[in-house]
C-alpha cells in the first residue's frame, strides 16, 4: 500500500505578528497528489480584511506544482514556503483500506473547517486520524505560548503510549519547572520509548544549571536510543547532548565517558560543528595539560568559525582560562 501524506496550507498576513488561519491541505498518495482548498472564503476575509483570494489561489497551485515535481511531499518542500502562505510540518496520512479522497476530505473538515470527524471510517483509520486532530490543536496551544489550555486537553496523565508522549511534550514545552519535574517523574518510570523526549527534557534541566537530573536523563535516554531503531543520527546527537551535560558538570568521575561520547559524536556526525565544540569543550574541562586544553579550544574555534553560536565559544574561551589557571599553567 502507498505511503500517504499532508501538510495544511496555512495564510499568515502578518509574518511579525504570526497570526494565521488553514486555507487548505496538500498530500500525496504514491503517485497521486492534490490540493483541497476551502469553498467558502468569508472566514479568510474576517480574518484579514485586505486577503487576495485569487493570489492565495495561485500560491496553492504553486505548491502543487512543487510537490508534483519533485514526486514527494516532505519537509524540504514545506521550508521552502515560509512568506505569507505557509506548509505545517509534513505529516503521516492514515488510510487503511479507506479511499483517499475520502480521508482527505475528512481531514479537511477537521483542520481547516474545524467541524468533527464523522464516525463512517473504519475505527482503526478513525482512531489514527482523531490522534492527528489531538496532536495538531496541541501544537497551535504550545505556538501559542499556552501550555495551559494543551494541558487541559488531557484529562489526566495518558496511558496509552501515543497520548503519553503528546502530554510528554506538552510539559517539555512549559517553562514551569513543575511542569519538567512531572515529565522527569513520568520518563524515570522507563516506559516511553522515545528517546528523543527524554533529551528535550534532559535539556530543559541543564538549561537552568540541574546538571545531575540533565544528566540522569540524558543516561536514559542515550539506552533508549541504543535500544530502538538504529537511527545513527539520533544516537550520535544523543551522545553530544550527553558528553556536553557531563563536561558542563565539571565532575571528575565523568570524564572517561564524556571524552569517549564526544568522540564518538564527533564520528557519528561526521565532524558536525556542534560535536566538534562539545569535544573540543569537554577536552578543555578535563585536559590535564596545556596541549590538551588548547587543542580543545582550537576545535570550539573551528565550530565557531562554522557559523557556531558566539556566545558558546565564548563560554568556552572563558571555560580555558579558568583551567589552564586552575593548573598553573597561565
């Protein structure tokens, strides 16, 4: 059966502002793609009294004719619209043995005339695509900037897995401390899988200087990583994120493994700036010479001049000093 797909089309008048309202969807079904647009306008002309239908026409087809060149719909295609019309992030398409057209057609009623999925699917395609609904008005709560009303659209902790990770990463995107400490509860009871949800939160800690519960998580989830699909990026950028955590906790009890993980992040990422200055990092912290410290710096200054942040290489110019003085050695 073809893989299927979809990202809604979105209008945002104001890009300062960001504001934005769904017009229409895309997808593609094997070799079968289109558009579907709205029928009625006048939600759009409330929304921006100054809106060119005919132009936001235009850029639909636009956009069909990208995805049809290129004979797929992915996330290259939706970054290359980012002006006043706008692809959502790509996303699976459940159909089953469901015609296409007709969970389009659902799919559209729901994202973008917001009206309730109608019960005449199968329940496996019915249950996947109200899960899609969930996940999306979850994400326009946290774009927002309200973790709250996502909050609320659980009634409780989920206990099936898919709805765990959605409130996962609800908590993840809160800035309340409350709010990671639960996830952290949730994610130490070993049951997701995810990996990546246990680094977001892992990072959400060292973000505010918790360097052994970020450390604690990141541990988790490099073995979850490990454990999963051999996804070689995921793994490598799990050990970055990890050695990092370690170099960043100054503990000498961390440092063989920190060394270790950087360099094996280093390999894995084919010499990606961001491993190179946490290896580079993590030897100015633990090096015991002169030698080593100054080669840890000259490869935060080759990520820098990579287009890596300042304010890390700059951090780290910092961290050198202190060391070389720590060992007499200024």
């Amino acid at each position: 059966m073809p893989n299927a797909s979809f990202a809604l089309i979105r209008y945002v008048p104001d890009l300062a502002k960001g504001e934005r309202i769904n017009i229409g969807l895309v997808w593609r079904y094997g070799e079968e793609v289109g558009i579907r647009l709205r029928d009625e306008w006048e939600k759009v002309r409330l929304f921006d009294a100054n809106v060119n239908i005919e132009l936001l026409k235009s850029s639909a087809d636009v956009i069909l004719s990208a995805v049809t060149a290129r004979g797929q719909l992915d996330d290259s295609v939706a970054r290359e619209f980012s002006s006043s019309v706008q692809l959502s992030p790509v996303t699976a398409l459940p159909v089953g043995g469901e015609s296409i057209k007709n969970v389009v057609e659902m799919v559209f009623q729901s994202l973008v005339e917001t009206k309730p999925i109608p019960p005449n699917l199968s329940p496996d395609v019915l249950e996947k695509l109200r899960a899609i609904v969930h996940n999306f008005a979850l994400t326009e709560h946290i774009e927002k900037g309200d973790i709250e009303g996502a909050k609320r659209a659980f009634p409780g902790i989920p206990k099936d897995a898919a709805h765990l990770e959605s409130y996962l990463g609800v908590l993840a995107a809160s800035k309340s401390e409350e709010d990671w400490e639960q996830a952290s509860d949730i994610l130490r009871r070993g049951e997701v899988r995810n990996a990546k949800l246990y680094m977001v939160v892992a990072y959400r800690w060292w973000s505010v200087g918790k360097m052994e519960t970020a450390i604690e998580l990141g541990e988790m989830g490099l073995r979850m990583a490990e454990r999963g699909v051999a996804d070689q990026q995921l793994i490598g950028g799990t050990k970055n994120s990890l050695a990092y955590y370690y170099a960043d906790s100054g503990k000498p009890e961390h440092k063989q493994r920190a060394l270790r993980l950087a360099r094996e992040a280093v390999t894995a990422s084919k010499e990606s700036p961001q491993s190179l200055d946490t290896l580079g990092y993590t030897l100015i912290v633990y090096g015991d010479s002169r030698e080593e410290i100054m080669s840890g710096l000259q490869l935060c200054e080759k990520a820098w001049k990579a287009n890596g942040p300042l304010k890390f290489f700059a951090k780290h110019v910092g961290a050198a000093a202190t060391r070389l003085r720590s060992l007499g050695l200024d």
